[in-house]
C-alpha cells in the first residue's frame, strides 16, 4: 500500500486504508514494556483476571497502543506523508484478539503557511462495525 503520494495526487473524499489488525496480549507487553520502560506486571492490558476485576469484560488494548496503530495507519499510507497532529476520542473499550479495522477518509486540503495539508477522520472500529476510536488528524505531503 506504501507508495509515494503528493499533495496534488489527493482529493477530498479518498479513503485510507482500511488496514485490518489484531492485537494479543504479547504485542500489549511488548508495547507496554517500551512505552513504560520497565516491567509492568499484571494488569487491565495484560490479564483477563485483573480486567474482569475491574469490571471489563476483559483485558483491553492500552490507549496510546491505540493511538499509535492509528498514527501507523496515517504515516503508512505513503513514504511522503508526515503526521502533524492527532486527535482521537475513545468511545469504547479495545479487545485484545478481535479483528479491528483501521480506516480514514480525507475530508479537507489546504496550504498553510507553506505546508501542503491533508485534513483526515480516522477511526477504529471492531468487526461488528462500532466505531471504538474517532479521531481527526493533519497528515503533511510534498507538493509536486
């Protein structure tokens, strides 16, 4: 899907992705243990038991695990596009083991100060199709 992509190449309306993921409890360790930098024990994000104690139906993808999926889905659309800014607003609780699908679509273009600018919405949503994770992005390309 990577290829190199200028701003003229882009119309308002063009989906990104979708990327299809899943995530397991070893990825959310190895993440946590990185983003964390040390061993984080058990937990919410690493245990069923310890999610099911605090009420989830079980253990959930950690926030910034998510944002940064969402970030990958932007930055590995094309070689040429930057990520700029990322917003996103949790809706939902993200399962570890399920199919998750990551898409955007382009919902404005301008040249700001210089800066070739893609306006995008991106979002995450489970295989029944409920959106856990909206969001608002501002993805950079070359102009040509």
């Amino acid at each position: 899907m990577k290829k190199e992509l200028y701003f003229d190449d882009v119309e308002i309306g063009d989906d990104i992705g979708p990327v299809e993921r899943s995530v397991n409890v070893e990825q959310v360790v190895r993440f946590l243990s990185v983003h964390q930098g040390r061993d984080i024990g058990t937990n919410r994000f690493t245990s069923e038991e310890a999610a099911k104690k605090e009420g989830l139906p079980g253990a959930i993808v950690p926030g910034a695990m998510n944002i940064a999926m969402m970030s990958t889905l932007l930055t590995g659309w094309s070689d040429t596009a930057r990520l700029k800014k990322l917003d996103v607003v949790f809706r939902g609780m993200v399962p570890h083991n399920k199919t998750l699908k990551l898409a955007g679509i382009v919902t404005d273009k301008d040249v700001v100060d210089g800066e070739a600018r893609l306006e995008c919405d991106v979002f995450l949503e489970n295989d029944e199709g409920t959106r856990l994770i909206i969001g608002n992005a501002i993805v950079l390309l070359p102009q040509r």
